[in-house]
C-alpha cells in the first residue's frame, strides 16, 4: 500500500515568489493535515481537512497561505508571496476518522523550501 | 491548554548501551501520548502511544514507554541502541476525546556513536 505522497521534496525560491506543495493521502483516508516544521522544532499544524472540508484552519497565515482539497482527496497548499520565514518542511499526514477515539496518522516525507 | 516538554535536546549515547528520552506534559483533560521518529530527510513515525490500560507501552525497534499519570511524564526507554537508532524524536500529546489536535514538544535529538 502506498504512503502518503509529497512533491516536490524540495524547492528553493526567491522570495515574493509564489509557491506550492501537492499532496496525495493513502487510499481511503478522509481526514488530511498540513503541517510546518521549522528547524529544531516540533511540527506545527496548519489545517485539518475532514474530506474536503477545512475543519481546523486557525493557524494558518491567511494573508499569504492557502489551501484547497477540492475532491476530497488530494490537496495543494500555497505560499504567495513567499518570506524568509518560510522556509521550512511542510509535512503532510493523513488518518481515517470515523467518530470519536483514536486513529494514527500517517506521514508523507514532506517538501523542504528554502526560500531566498 | 496542553503543552510538552522534551526536557532533553540532545543525547549524545554509545551503541549498545540503555538511553532514555524524558517527556513531561500538561493537560487538564485525560490525554493520548505519542511518541514519533524522525529519520533525516524522512516524514515521521508512530513508535508507539498510549490511549488507555497498561500503562507500559512497547513499540516498534525495541522501544517502549511508561506513562506516569501523578509525574504527567510518558519517558521513552531502550536497553541496547543502534547506530540506527539515531534520529529526531518526538514526544507529542491529544485530548481523549474528539479533538485531534496534536501538541508536539520541540524533540529530542540521539546521536547513537559506534
């Protein structure tokens, strides 16, 4: 079975370029998760995707970030403009949610930016 | 408000011999603990958790954890490392209950030397 998938893995970009990542979750998992990993830190979620709807958005940049998981499969998150600041790995997860109680998250290996 | 804390940043450790990473966090509610890998260039790994019961937990690679519900801690243990065993680990908690948000401490960096 396959895992979930990032691309690209890597991306340098000068900044006040735009820029976006792609992620495809495992097969039947209905909930995706987008989060950012600065250097030296844990990660730090960005938005939740129940199906194709944005469950929990609240620390996402909305000046500048955006996402979308319009079929409720895979999903772009977009950085435009892009700052300094923004470099770092921007990880993908995704679970199978039904109720309450607990359900692992799966990683992808995440997209490494550095921007310039 | 939850939070964790990784009370070590890093640990510095020869192969073969026992390590153990320290976790301590804060909750008001009844929690799940995690407890993720990190290989370089790689996503993160459940290594193991604790939901509920025992509260000696094993995981994959010969890891396990003992959660301490008076001491709030859920410390990670292995009594012989491999060089493989060097990665960023990562401590990270949940409300039991629907929300699903996970609060992750800062990790603990091993370094696993021959």
């Amino acid at each position: 079975e396959a895992g979930v998938v990032q691309s690209p893995r890597y991306k340098i970009i000068e900044k006040k370029q735009p820029v976006a990542f792609w992620c495809n979750p495992i097969s039947g998992h209905n909930t995706l998760y987008w989060y950012r990993q600065n250097l030296g830190q844990g990660p730090e979620l960005l938005i939740r995707y129940e199906n194709e709807e944005a469950v929990d958005d609240s620390q996402l940049p909305k000046d500048r970030f955006s996402a979308e998981r319009l079929k409720g499969v895979d999903s772009t998150l977009k950085i435009q403009p892009a700052e300094l600041g923004d470099s770092a790995v921007y990880l993908c997860a995704s679970s199978f949610e039904a109720g309450g109680g607990y359900n692992e998250q799966f990683f992808g290996p995440g997209t490494r930016l550095t921007v310039l | 408000a939850q939070s964790v804390t990784q009370l070590d940043s890093q640990v510095p450790v020869f192969e073969e011999a026992p390590v153990e990473l320290r976790c301590n966090y804060s909750s008001s509610v009844s929690v799940y603990l995690f407890w993720y890998v990190q290989y370089p260039n790689q996503g993160l790994q459940l290594l193991l958790k604790y939901l509920s019961g025992s509260t000696l937990v094993k995981g994959i690679n010969g890891f396990e954890a003992e959660f301490n519900k008076s001491q709030t801690s859920f410390h990670l243990r292995k009594p012989s490392v491999h060089i493989s065993d060097t990665a960023e680990y990562f401590c990270a908690v949940r409300n039991a209950g629907n929300n699903r948000k996970l609060i992750w401490g800062l990790g603990t960096s091993l370094a696993v030397n021959p």
